[in-house]
C-alpha cells in the first residue's frame, strides 16, 4: 500500500448492483406476502363515530380488518415518546390506529390484510368510518391563538416552552448604538425520499421468531420497539434495513404504526405480511418539517458587531410529538451560527396543529436558524450601509478562540462547544470562488441591459456525530476477506465504500476484500440510527478503532509466528511483513487462521492451525489469557461532544424583471468537514443537499388549506426539483480535522441544504431591492412583493 | 372504484394471459386486466429493478423501455402490452455482469447515491440517447428532465449522461441493446 486509501476518491462499491437493477429495497423482498392497505383519516381534526365494515369481508382476497378495538392491549398503548424533556410537559403520540379521534389528514384508522394490495385497496374503499368533524387547528399562529384544542386537555395547544441565554440579551441591545427587530417565516416541507416508507415480516412459527424489514434510518430501536409491543425477547427479533431509497430523516421517526402492526399481524396470521405506502400516503401520513415563525430584536454597534440577540420562535409540531423539542433545540443553538455572540437569548413554543407531525429532515432545524441569523445580518448590514461580508467577519469567532463554549445546552444535553474550524479561511474562499469583489460590476453591466443580478451569501455551523455511540465489528476470515459490520443503516451515503476504506486503510488489504454491511441486527445488534451527520464520524470511527484492534492482533500472532518483534511488522498488501523486509511476511488470512487453535482440520488451510501442527506453548492454554479465538474485534466510539462542520454558501441570481422567475447563476459551496474519506462522496453529499436548499427556497412547500387539508400531495403539484431546476455547484473544502475522534471527521450529510433559504433569499433581496422575510418564495409571490414595493414607493 | 362488468365482458378480477418479451426472453402470467405493467414486472416475473417512486408517471422512477421507447410502467397496464418487446434495467448489463456504457458512466460520474431512482433514468438515458445520439448538454439536460432524484443534485446524472453520449457515438451502438460480454469490466473492481 503506497497510497492512502484515506481521502481517496474511489468508486462506490455499491454502485454495480444497484445499477443493474439487483439492489433489494423493501417492496423487492416479499413477493408472496400478504399486503396491507390502511383507512387513513380524510380529516384533519374528527372523531370517529363509527366504523362499518360494510362489504368489505366480501372482497376477493381479504384476509383481515383491524381497528383500534381489535388491538391487544399492548398494542392499545400510544406510541412513544422516543425522546423526553423535562420542557416537554404536555406529550402526545399518536396510536397505531386510531382512538376515538383524528388529529391529521393520513391517520391510520384501520388495517386492511389481504392477499395482494389490489384487494387490500378494494377492501380498504369499502370500510365506512363515520367521522363527526372537529374545527382544525392549522398553522403555528392560529395554535397560539387557543381558540381550539387539538387535544382536548392541552387548552393552549403548548406542548412544551424553552428558553435558553447567555448574557443578557434585552439589556444589551437596549445599550446598542442600533436596533432592529423583525419577523422571519419558513414554511413546511418534507424529505420525501424517492422510496416510500415500506415493512415486510416474517414471523417463523417453528423458531418462534420475527424477521423484519424495514426502510428506517434506525434498524436497532425498531428492533427493540417491536419487541417491547409484541412482548418478544430480544433474542427473538431480528430487524434489517436492506437498501433504502433515500432517507433524508424522514425514517429516523419510528416506530410507525405500520411497523408495529405488520409483525403484530404476521405473527397473528402466521403468514408474512408487507407494507409498501404509497406516495399520496407518504405526503400525508409520514412527517414533514422546517415551519417556524421568528421574532427577532438585535441590537448591533456602528460595525455591524452584535451585541445582543434576542429570538423568539414558534415552532409547529403537528398532531403528536414522537421526537420531542429535537428540531427547536436545534434552532435554538445553531441558529448562532460561526458568530461570537455573547448575549443571546432564545426561547420557543412548540405546539400542536391538526397537521401530518413534525420530525428531523435534513438539515433539522438549522435551515431555519441559520435564515433567521444570516437575514439579521443582512439587515444589519442593509442599515449600516456595510458589505454583507464585512460585517459578517467583524462576527466571527477568530480560529484562536477555538475550542469554543457558548454556555448553551445542544440537542445532545451536551454543551455547545465548537471543537475547529477557520470561519476567516472560508469566508476567503468562498469570496473568490464567486468572485464576490467582481460581482458590482457584473451586476451593473446586466442592469445596463434591464436584466436584475443579485448576490447572496450565508454562514452555518453544524453539530454532527452526535452521541451517544456507534460501534464496528471486523472481522478477518480465514479465506482472506474482510467482514465489516456496524449497526447504523444506510441510504446512499456511500458507507459501504467509505467504511471499506477506514477498515483497508488500518489492515493493508485490498478495498475489494472488504464487505461491510449495515442496519441488520443480526450482524450488529447495538446502534443509534443514522442521523445528524453521524454516520462517517460515528461509525467510520467505530470501524477504525475496531480495525486498530485487529491489526494489533495480527501482529501479536505475527510477531510469535515470526519470531520477529512487533514493533518492527506492518501490515500491508494483505500481509503482515517485517518492515525494510517484505520478503519475511506472513498473509494475513494464514493469521486469522492462526488466530484459532483447532481440533480439525476441515480444509487444507486449516492444518497449520491443529494442534499436533501447531502444539504451541505445552504448559499455557492454547487461547492466551485475555485473548480469544479468531482475527476479529468490536470497537465504539462515544464521544463527549459533537463535533462541529462548517461552511458557506454564495449564489448568484438573475429575476426575470417582467415575471420574477428566478433563475440561479453561479452557486458556490466552501465547505469544512474534517478529513475527508472519501471526496467523491462528500462532494456528493453536498451536491444533493443544495438541491434540496434549491427547493426548499424556490418550490417546495405543503400548502395546507384552512381545513387541513393538504392540497399539493403528490409530485405533479409538490414541486420538487428535476435537472432543469438545479444550478451547477462549484466546491471548497476547507479541512480543519476535529480533534475529537481519531480520524478527525466532522459530519456532511446534511450540510449542502442548511443555507440554501437564507442565501438565495439574500440573492434575490439584492437584485430586486424588496425585503425578503419569507421562505420560499414563488415566482407569483415575489412578484406581488415587487408590485407593493414600487407601488409604496 | 371498483366496476365489475366492462364492455368487453372480462371482469376486472378475471385473469386474463399476457405474454411478453422481457429483455430478449419470452415471458407470461395471468393478471387481472387493472394490473399495472410496473407489478407485473416487479411481482409477477420478479424483474424488481424497476422501482416504482410516485404512481402517477411524475417521477419516472418506473421507466421501460416498450419497443425500444421509453414508458412509464406504473401508468401502463400490463394487459396493453401483450405481445410487445420490453426492456428493463435487468437488461442492459451484460450477462458476465459487466455493465453497459451508460451504467458504467453512472459510476464513474457518482451518478447515483440511494440507488432507488437510478434504474429509471439509467432506462430513460437510454432511449434518449437512441433518439439523440449527439446531444449537447442543454439537450441532456432537458432529457433528463422527466426524472426525479433526491439525492444527487443531478450533477453526477447529467455527467454520466454526457460521457455516455461520447462514448456511444464513438462505438456506434444502440444504446438499448444489452452489453456484450466482455465489452466493458465487469463492474465489481473499484477503481480510484
């Protein structure tokens, strides 16, 4: 190994399966599986009066219909409140079917089993709920005004208020030389993965044992959640995650009612059950999330420098809270972004609406702080007459003031601390990577022709890797090959590829003799899910210190093999060899055979390792103490802080002046996640989440009526982007490793989306001189913005 | 929805036989007359490398290619294409596994991260190319354009699409005729 296969752009090796067409999703497993299709609510707030069958036992092909009153007990019970705080005062979570009332447009209300989804749909159109309508509560204002109840005992529809300051805010800007305060909107949107949410079980009568499939970002507490419901033994549940379409946060929420209903039927009707939704079902019944409405007060110095930074947000959960203040929490901190803000105070209610819930989608919760920072400082700089990168860097947090502790509680219950990073450096790259010093003359030669440019930036800071754990198993067969398993899941980040390099680069093997796989219990059966930008620092950290295991393992059989001292072996070329010697060496696969002492030998290689070929030590045990049979290890790591990535984001746009159609220009991304294992994917990552910014800026939005009712539920009318939509992206990166983990990597998943809104929202404020205070924004809408500017002009 | 009795006599819950050529390979099964092309290939000749995203033709996740042009499976029925030609993704790739020129572009250009949409616009670059083989980057662009990805940001895609393109014109092979064997690598080395 002459190269580092650390930082290096290989190939995925996912790629030639899923190619061809030989990737196994969800709905590819199962073909004789009974499928279900459920009653979802067609209201938004009712209760249920009455649910008649009517034909629908009739229908060719029906096995089964469930409702709320067909559940055991266990299963009677409302979902969990998957993460508790002591704000949190007023939780509900939804049941796995109905309970007397609706709360959302796409509420289960009953299953229907039949023998393929045609007759489980058939059936399903013949159930006749008797709903007796409730007024809806929609929108995070009309909550506040508690003149209806989502649920009848939470009068205020609050289910929990925070707050959080260091310093102090009010007072501090009440001294400032300027003072500005201001309202900041962003609606709702959703990940919607490619693939919907899917489960597929098997419940084994003979071994009285469950095997699950399912398309989530968290396979280990699904597993344990259907235990807990079902009343199995760990021992008896088994949960995979196969390939999953996209996940995007969306299937981190678990576990859905349909995940725990699918193995509870199975295992009733003894026969594999699958659950495949639909894309109208997934707009409404799986979780949206962005919407939050921001009241701002800052009071700055004649340099743009804040002083203080008073924010006050309201944050719209929907019907249940099954994630807890997750998203809020993380407003609330990284809102703050790379700036040194020493009087800060923020606080927010989170309340029901009568609205599909709300959990993590990419990005959670930053997209929104950082449009309500980096608009502040546009403001601020719009009112000093400053260039918006000048005040940003009379802001920042200098690279010598980090480590940097800001006295604030993160999402992790851990305290907000950026470990590195050169806000300076980016900012620098980033200018020039737009040439942002060019731009006045660019945009005045295309105002010489009527066209309108205008130029936007913004800032964020990313708490990735959060806690508590991850861990990593490899394990070197005797064969040669070398199994990886962590218990994360993946959906398509490239772990597969990235995990293989970590793994090859510690044992000197070949990438093509690592296989690794993820999210199957069965494998690895302690995890945390794949979430905030954890999985790389997480897990590719587990895998490195469990492959450090290994190899110190193979050069303590080596050494004794060898006669040779450990100190002077590497590891290399599938060998372990003595270094400035490589013709003395041993192959790594003669050590894992080695490594266990046999009774039989079952195959030629496994001679050497009999005990009349190997005797060893007459007077020691054949296993050394503290050691144990064969080349593997398992490893974790559980850091005490996330680490924090960063980056900027510039765009430039051009507003057609006669129907304010935007069209995006150059978009620049300087971007800082620690070593890079893989750039190709990292680069990847980023491209996909400006696409996502993109949308979530200019096109995507649920556009709920007053009633609840979601009326853009499909792709013809939810307008995500195609190619036509998406600018090209040119790339930074900025490495400033972390000095947490052994590899110093910082998170990037979610990266490429957090700054989308508040750049092009800049961008499109600076080509058409109206004040943009809400995201996103639609041709028609901004064109209506325009017309009352000039029209108050 | 569901009507029983139809002009044609047949009952929508009737099978009716269908018959047709899957990637060079006759194939047949009993269907309702409402089952959709999409399950017919995924679930009843178990071909699930076609995927199926939306449901109404908008993602185009589904993409087949029925007599060589593109279609969009989950708006077809399979009853309509009895006695048609149809290729899917499952038939492109050569048979030792080695990947045909616009999967293999995929790959080298990160074209794909999930992999769930993939089939269908590795399908629908191939009846695009067929239509035009010397296309420039606006034209890839708008070709792509009936296709949804919500992972990659399309920068790979449009890339991918591009190389393929060059690297089609200069064979001077149909785009939707299955790789040869031997013709590319097979796919599973990993190149840096």
């Amino acid at each position: 190994m002459t190269t580092s296969l650390l930082g290096a752009p290989v190939a995925r090796s996912e790629d030639p399966r899923l190619l061809r067409g030989e990737g196994r999703f969800v709905d590819d497993l199962g073909h004789d599986a009974f499928e279900v299709a459920v009653v979802r609510s067609p209201h938004a707030h009712a209760r249920i009066v009455d649910i008649d069958l009517g034909d629908a036992l009739e229908v060719d092909g029906l096995i089964s219909v469930y409702t709320f009153d067909d559940l055991p007990e266990r299963l009677r019970e409302p979902l969990p409140l998957l993460i508790p705080h002591p704000s949190l005062t007023a939780g509900r979570t939804q049941h796995v079917l109905a309970d007397g009332e609706v709360n959302h447009v796409g509420e289960a209300v009953a299953l229907v089993v039949a023998e393929d989804r045609y007759a489980a749909e058939d059936a399903a159109e013949r159930i006749m709920v008797d709903y007796d309508p409730l007024p809806a509560v929609v929108g995070p204002e009309r909550a506040l005004q508690a003149d209806q109840a989502v649920h009848d005992d939470i009068a205020d529809n609050v289910a929990a208020h925070l707050e959080q300051e260091i310093g102090d805010a009010r007072a501090a800007i009440a001294d400032a030389a300027h003072r500005l305060s201001f309202r900041l909107d962003i609606e709702r949107s959703a990940s919607t993965p490619m693939e919907t949410r899917g489960t597929y079980a098997r419940w084994d009568a003979d071994d009285q044992r469950l095997r699950l499939y399912s398309s989530t970002q968290a396979p280990t507490s699904v597993r344990a959640a259907v235990a807990a419901y079902l009343g199995l033994d760990l021992a008896q549940v088994e949960c995979i995650a196969p390939d999953i379409g996209g996940g995007f946060g969306v299937k981190i929420m678990h576990p859905w009612p349909e995940e725990i209903l699918v193995p509870w039927v199975a295992r009733e009707l003894g026969h594999d059950v699958k659950f495949t939704e639909d894309r109208r079902e997934h707009f409404v019944s799986a979780n949206h999330e962005r919407a939050q409405v921001h009241q701002v007060e800052v009071g700055f110095d004649d340099e743009g420098r804040v002083l203080g930074l008073d924010v006050e947000f309201v944050h719209d959960h929907g019907a249940y809270i099954p994630y807890g203040l997750i998203v809020p929490i993380i407003t609330s901190t990284q809102l703050i972004g790379p700036y040194k803000l020493e009087n800060y105070r923020v606080t927010f209610d989170s309340v029901y609406t009568n609205t599909t819930p709300v959990t993590p989608y990419r990005g959670a919760g930053r997209p929104q702080g950082c449009f309500v920072m980096e608009r502040t400082i546009d403001r601020i700089a719009a009112h000093l007459g400053r260039d918006r990168t000048e005040v940003r860097a009379a802001n920042f947090l200098q690279p010598e003031e980090l480590p940097y502790d800001f006295g604030l509680v993160f999402q992790d219950g851990r305290a907000y601390r950026y470990d590195s990073g050169d806000f300076p450096g980016s900012l620098s790259k980033l200018k020039e990577l737009i040439d942002w010093d060019g731009f006045a003359a660019r945009k005045a030669a295309a105002a010489a022709e009527g066209r309108l440019l205008g130029i936007g930036l913004a800032a964020y800071v990313e708490g990735t890797g959060v806690g508590p754990y991850e861990g990593g198993h490899v394990l070197v067969e005797p064969n040669g090959s070398v199994q990886v398993s962590t218990g994360l899941s993946s959906q398509g980040q490239g772990h597969q590829t990235a995990f293989a390099q970590i793994a090859a680069e510690e044992l000197g093997v070949d990438l093509a003799d690592v296989k690794v796989v993820t999210g199957d219990t069965r494998r690895f059966p302690y995890a945390v899910g794949t979430f905030a930008s954890r999985a790389a620092v997480m897990s590719g950290n587990a895998i490195h210190l469990a492959a450090r295991k290994v190899r110190e393992k193979a050069l303590r059989i080596a050494s004794e093999a060898l006669e040779v001292d450990a100190e002077d072996l590497e590891l290399a070329d599938g060998k372990v060899r003595v270094k400035g010697s490589p013709d003395t060496s041993i192959d790594l696969n003669v050590v894992a055979t080695m490594s266990n002492p046999l009774r039989y030998a079952f195959d030629e290689a496994a001679r050497i390792a009999t005990q009349f070929t190997q005797p060893g030590d007459p007077n020691a045990p054949p296993v050394a103490e503290g050691e144990a049979p064969g080349l593997e290890a398992t490893d974790y790591y559980s850091p005490i802080h996330s680490t924090f990535a960063n980056g900027m984001h510039a765009v430039e746009v051009e507003v057609d002046p006669d129907t304010s159609d935007v069209r995006i220009g150059r978009y620049a991304v300087v971007h800082d996640c620690g070593t890079l294992v893989n750039p190709r994917i990292v680069e990847g990552q980023i491209f996909g989440g400006v696409a996502q910014g993109v949308g979530g800026a200019l096109y995507e939005r649920m556009a709920y009526d007053e009633h609840g009712q979601l009326q853009n539920a499909s792709f013809m009318d939810f307008l995500m982007p195609y190619a036509t939509e998406v600018p090209r992206v040119d790339v930074d990166h900025l490495e400033t490793p972390s000095p947490l983990n052994p590899l110093g990597i910082k998170g990037a998943g979610e990266a490429g989306v957090i700054p989308g809104a508040a750049a092009i929202a800049a961008a499109i404020e600076d080509a058409t001189g109206v004040v943009i205070d809400a995201m996103p924004i639609s041709p028609s809408q901004l064109h209506a913005r325009r017309l009352d500017a000039a029209s108050t002009t | 929805m569901t009507t029983n009795a139809t002009a044609t006599g047949i009952d929508a819950h009737d099978r009716v036989e269908v018959t047709v050529t899957v990637n060079g390979v006759p194939r047949s099964s009993q269907v309702q007359p409402r089952r959709l092309l999409s399950d017919f290939l995924r679930h009843d000749l178990r071909l699930t490398g076609t995927h199926v995203g939306c449901e109404h033709g908008v993602c185009g996740a589904c993409t087949v290619l029925l007599d060589g042009a593109p279609v969009r499976s989950c708006l077809t029925f399979a009853v309509s294409v009895d006695g048609h030609e149809l290729t899917t993704i499952e038939g492109l790739a050569a048979a030792d596994g080695g990947l045909h020129p616009v999967q293999q572009a995929f790959r080298d250009h990160h074209g794909l991260q999930c992999g769930f949409c993939t089939p269908g616009f590795v399908v629908s670059a191939c009846g695009f190319l067929a239509e035009h083989p010397d296309p420039d980057d606006e034209q890839i662009r708008e070709g792509m354009a009936g296709n949804l990805c919500r992972c990659t940001g399309y920068t790979g895609i449009l890339g991918a699409v591009r190389q393929a393109a060059d690297e089609l014109r200069a064979t001077g092979d149909d785009p939707r005729q299955r790789t040869r064997d031997g013709a590319t690598a097979s796919g599973e080395e990993v190149s840096s």
